[in-house]
C-alpha cells in the first residue's frame, strides 16, 4: 500500500542531511528538488531523487555520488516491490546520513559538473 508521507533524507547543497517528512505524490516530490525528478538506485532498493535537469539549470553542486556529482537538492527515499516510494527504516537513515555526511567544496571547475549526455547505436 503506497503510503501518503514518507521519511526521507533530504540532502541541500551546503548543508548536512536532514531527516523530513514529505507527501507521496508528484507535485510534493518535484517541489522537494525544485523540479522534475530523476531516481538513482541503490543496490538494497533506497533511491536518490533529485532534479534531472539540476547541472542544466545551474543548480549549485551537492554530493559526489560514483563518478558524477548531483547538482541541485535531493533526499534519499525507499522503494517498495511495487515501485513506489516508502519511508526509509532507521538503520537506512543511518547508512545514508554516513554516506552523504561529508560537505563538499566544489570549486566549480569540475569535469563532471558539465551536462553530458551518452548515446547508444543499435544495430538493427
């Protein structure tokens, strides 16, 4: 059953993570990255969700998260078999306050803050 709010773990550039509560619907989730939503999976099923456009739009730099950087807000939520978003448990909130506890200092002339895009032929 989808639930109405969920706690999540929001992530502001410039700031340490916070815990938060917010509504499960379209219209709060955008409004939480200031825009449309993108999900970045985790292999236990925990997502990021931030902006899609965030470097496009000139969001400031947030965290570094494998080899590119997250540019604008973004909280890290659960998934449920279903695919919807859910609360994150307490030893989540945990591992991922850990993970995105360090602030970076982004000088702005990182390689990874320019949007790219990565195409892929098919042979048909």
């Amino acid at each position: 059953m989808k639930e109405n709010k969920i706690k999540v773990l929001s992530v502001e550039p410039g700031q340490p993570p916070a815990i938060k509560e917010i509504g499960n619907d379209l219209h709060s989730l955008q409004a939480e990255v200031g825009g449309l939503i993108e999900c970045i999976s985790f292999p236990n099923g925990c997502v990021v969700v931030c902006n899609e456009e965030g470097k496009l739009n000139g969001m400031p730099p947030n965290r570094r998260l494998g080899a590119d950087i997250i540019c604008g807000p973004f909280f890290v939520c659960g998934t449920t078999r279903s695919g919807d978003f859910s609360s994150l448990s307490k030893s989540e909130i945990a591992e991922y306050s850990q993970l995105f506890s360090e602030v970076p200092v982004f000088s702005g002339e990182e390689p990874e803050l320019e949007p790219r895009m990565t195409f892929i032929g098919f042979n048909f």
